[in-house]
C-alpha cells in the first residue's frame, strides 16, 4: 500500500486516494501495536528467566506489574478483533431519551448524558455535544452529541437500548423511591466523503426558532435554533446548542445524514440486528440496565449479568466492564 502510495497518479482520484491514506494509517498503527506488545512480552520474559536463574525475587513486583499491564492490553485488543462491522470504527451519534418517570426521567438523561461525557473524557476520545432539549422542571427531555475515536460507534453500540434508574427521588416532597427510564440510541456517522447518503438542498425543509433553556425559558433573542425537515422520508432534526445559527444547521446536518443512513441500514433485514437491535419503548420490562441507588447500590446489565457495586463511579464514566462483558457475549453468541 505504501508502494502505491508512492506511484505516480496516485492521487488523480483524490476521494479513492484519501480513502486508502486513511486504511494505511489505522494498519500501521494496528501492526506497531501489536509488534510493540509482542517486544514487551518477549523482554518481560527474558528478565523474568534471567531472575529466576539468578535467584532473584527483587523485580517480582516490577514483572507483576508488567504482566498485569500486557495482559490489559491484549484484553483490549481482543475485544478490538469483535468489531469487524462496516460501522464499529465509525464516530458514534448518541441520543438520549426520557421516558417513563416525568421529571425525574428528565434528570436521569442528564445524568447519562454526564456518564457517556465523562467516558469519552477519560478514553480521551473527541466529543461534541450537539443538541440539548431542557425539561420543564429540571434535567433534559433529549440529548444528542458526538464521539470520536477509535471503534467509537463498535463500543457505544453496547450501550444501545433503554435503561432504568431506581433511587429516592429528589423531586419528591416525601423523598420516596422511584423509577425512570430513558432510551440511549447509538447511530453511526454518516461519511461526507462517501456517497452513501445523498441529501439534496431540494428535499430539506429548514425552518428556524428561539432556542430555549432549563425550565422551558427562551435564552435566545435571535432565532438560532434550527429544525431540518427531509421531506421524502419525514425526518425531522432540531438542533438549538450552540448561538450560532450556521453552527446549529451543520450539526442538524450530520444528525440527519446519521438517521438517513440508518434508515437505509434498517431497510437491509441483514443489518437489522446488529446495526440497532429492536427498538422498544423506554419503560418496565424492556430495560438492557438497572442503576439502583436505594434501598440497595448496584449497577447491573442484564444480558451479560455483568454486575458493579459502585454506581457512583460508573455514573461517573466508568463503563469499560460492561462495554467489553457486553462485545465478548457476542463473539459467544456467534454475533
């Protein structure tokens, strides 16, 4: 690939040619992985046979330490080789729903929302977020943003479905006990370079309104919100984030070629499954994840049975363990 990188022409097609740059990039970065776990093994055992020839225990912490890093590493990588779908090394759009609950669903979407910002923080991964629709009370009715990386819409797929939070709720006035439900939706980034979704100034309808913030209050003088309505399907995209009318249009725009794009996957039966599962609606008995907080703590997934005691701390972006328990029941399952 590098050789025909190098030929002359190459870049005569520059769509193609920045398509196959870019296929080159993640395969180097692939095999200088793998070529640097193969060399820290290969010098972890060494040192460890010199030691044991020598009788030496003072490194034992050093090579325990070593291991237990390559070891994370592989498990890494092994959860990496999963997603081979033509969408995993995609950035993920990610929609949060209330549903069932009134206020107190609206606060637990800001609360995934906090969760999936705080994820993508401590993976360093890029994220934007891209649309916030505020309660009447408290907490957000819907949220929309964007995360990059590596495998970006392969991990968050996991997190695809609706999920329940028990807890005493704080807008209660007897402080009892209560139960939300909001819907995560993970969707592909459509590809501007590819010519997969084709959306023609023709079959949008744009029409422009005044933002509004927490509590239902218009924060906008100036109508910078933008509603994008693409006729020939009837999907509708708003987007009142940013102060920027121009801003605002350029992420309904990437919203709306994500949900085309899904669109058209849904229609292909084969896709179906492992694009977006089925969809069900946000309340008892459909929930992938329980978050309890009272009467007792625990966090549990409930098709892996993957389970953590400490809600706090995956409420604050610690998701790894049910991402990875989540992909490695689908290699068992053949998925």
């Amino acid at each position: 690939m590098e050789a025909a990188a190098a030929a002359p022409g190459f870049w005569d097609d520059h769509r193609a040619a920045q398509a196959q740059m870019q296929q080159l990039v993640r395969l180097k970065d692939q095999v200088t992985l793998w070529r640097s776990l193969r060399s820290d093994a290969a010098s972890a055992l060494e040192l460890t046979e010199l030691a044991l020839e020598e009788g030496d225990d003072s490194i034992q912490e050093q090579l325990e330490a070593e291991a237990a890093d390559l070891a994370r590493s592989l498990e890494r990588e092994e959860i990496n080789l999963t997603l081979s779908g033509g969408y995993d090394d995609r950035p993920a759009i990610v929609s949060i729903r209330s549903g069932a609950g009134g206020t107190d669903s609206h606060d637990w979407t800001q609360m995934l929302l906090g969760m999936y910002t705080r994820w993508a923080e401590e993976e360093k991964r890029s994220l934007q977020v891209m649309d916030l629709s505020y309660g009447d009370e408290a907490g957000l009715r819907t949220a929309t943003l964007e995360i990059g990386g590596p495998y970006a819409c392969g991990y968050l797929n996991a997190e695809n479905g609706v999920h329940r939070l028990v807890r005493l709720s704080p807008y209660d006035p007897n402080h009892l006990r209560h139960t939300s439900f909001a819907e995560v939706e993970v969707l592909p980034a459509a590809v501007e370079e590819e010519a997969e979704v084709e959306v023609r100034p023709d079959d949008l309808k744009m029409d422009f309104f005044r933002s509004s913030g927490p509590g239902g209050q218009n924060v906008q003088k100036v109508a910078s919100a933008v509603r994008l309505t693409h006729l020939p399907t009837g999907v509708v995209v708003t987007c009142q984030t940013e102060r920027s009318q121009h801003q605002n249009r350029e992420y309904a725009m990437r919203i709306l070629r994500a949900r085309l794009l899904d669109r058209q996957n849904r229609e292909r039966a084969d896709e179906l499954a492992r694009l977006r599962g089925e969809r069900v609606a946000p309340e008892w008995g459909h929930q992938i994840r329980s978050y309890v907080l009272h009467p007792y703590k625990s966090v549990k997934d409930h098709r892996t049975n993957y389970q953590s005691t400490n809600p706090d701390a995956v409420l604050d972006g610690d998701l790894q363990g049910f991402i990875s328990a989540y992909l490695m029941s689908k290699v068992g399952d053949g998925g």
